[in-house]
C-alpha cells in the first residue's frame, strides 16, 4: 500500500541527490534502496508511480476543442 510518507521520502531522496549529495536511501516495498545522479530516472520514475497511485497525478491528457 502507497502512502504519502513514501511519495516523501522519495520526494526527499530526489532533492538530496539534485543539491550534490552522492547517494540517497529509502525503503521501497520493505527493502532499502539506495539512488545515484546516475539512476535519477529511475527515482522520478518511481516518484510518478507513487504519485498516479495517490491521484496525484500532475499531467493531463491534452485540452480538446469541440465546436
């Protein structure tokens, strides 16, 4: 079950690695993982996987005019 402290947590681990800091760690589905600048992508991956499951979801399909 996804929560806001895991949508935090990853949220924090992606800060840390954008400010310089060379690994960040958090707990995914009970087991600790670490992230590099080198697989960022796969933490805002894992960011927007988190957010689609909270509905948090920030993108939209695009806007459709009808006349």
């Amino acid at each position: 079950m996804v929560t806001m402290t895991d949508l935090t947590e990853a949220r924090r681990a992606l800060h840390e690695l954008a400010i310089g800091k060379r690994v960040a760690t958090i707990m995914k589905d009970g087991r600790r993982v670490e992230y590099s600048s080198i697989n960022i992508g796969d933490l805002k991956k894992y960011i927007k996987e988190l957010e689609d499951a909270l509905g948090l979801s920030k993108r939209r399909g695009p806007a459709r005019f009808f006349l």
